[in-house]
C-alpha cells in the first residue's frame, strides 16, 4: 500500500517529496508492527520492532558516516547473488522442512539486509540528488527495514 502512495505521490508532484517518503515510511512501520502484533502477540511484536529499529538505525549511522571517497557500488553484485542463493535455499526448505535450516535461513536474511542497509545508505546519501533518487532510495530502505523486521 505505500508503494501505491508513493507512486501517487510522485505523479502528483508533491511540493517535498522526503516529507511525504518519510511520513509514509513511519505509516508502513506501523502497520508491519500492528501485523506482527496481530500474528505474535503484542509482546514480541514489540521486541520485534526495538531490535529492528536499533539495528536498522546503527546499520544507518554506519553508511552514513563513512567518509566521503568509500565507494561500495562493488557490493551491488554479491549482494544480489546472495540474494538469489538465500531465495533458492528458503524454496527448497518449503519442501524438505529442516529445521535448523529455518534459523540458519533467518540468520542469513538479517546479516544479508544488514549488508544491503550500510549499502542503500551509502549509495543514497552519497550519490544521489533528487526527488526522484530519494523516493528510490526510501523505497529500498524501507525494503531492507521490512525484511529484517520480518526475520526476527
């Protein structure tokens, strides 16, 4: 759904385009915890979301404050064939069901988009200038956000 807002909200030209990805981005947060909640319990809903919050804000301050000539674009490649590795390793514990595999799979989806977080931040502060290349980088962010929220 905040896709589809945002998407609205680039047609329409909005005057900012980072007050709206942001106040977007605070709603789908929202949401993903009032979904885990729902699912969970409100109890580890709420780990869910601190340790979430505190590792995507860590991993945020890490990209952001690397100096200025740290070009990581070289990540973009193994990111994705891990990416890819992870998916077909999580399809293929669909129908063997181990379990261990399970955590081990969760394990690598955290560490996975810790790596993509240091890596969307640093393409987007660093990069880019915009309208456009901040609703990408919002969405990519958010991304990486959902995802680890979603492995806990």
């Amino acid at each position: 759904m905040s896709f589809l807002l945002l998407l609205i909200v680039r047609a329409v030209g909005a005057p900012s385009l980072r007050v709206a990805s942001v106040v977007l981005f605070g709603l789908s947060i929202i949401y993903m915890l009032a979904c885990t909640a729902a699912a969970t319990g409100p109890d580890s809903a709420a780990m869910a979301l601190v340790v979430s919050l505190v590792l995507f804000g860590t991993l945020t301050f890490l990209g952001s404050s690397l100096p200025r000539n740290d070009d990581l674009s070289s990540w973009g490649a193994p990111l994705m064939i891990t990416l890819t590795a992870t998916i077909l390793v999580m399809l293929l514990n669909l129908f063997a069901r181990v379990a261990w595999l399970d955590l081990a799979v969760a394990v690598a989806v955290i560490v996975l988009f810790s790596f993509f977080v240091v890596y969307d931040v640093v393409r987007f502060t660093k990069h880019c200038s915009g309208d456009d290349c901040c609703l990408d980088g919002t969405v990519n962010l958010w991304l990486d956000f959902a995802k680890i929220g979603r492995a806990h």
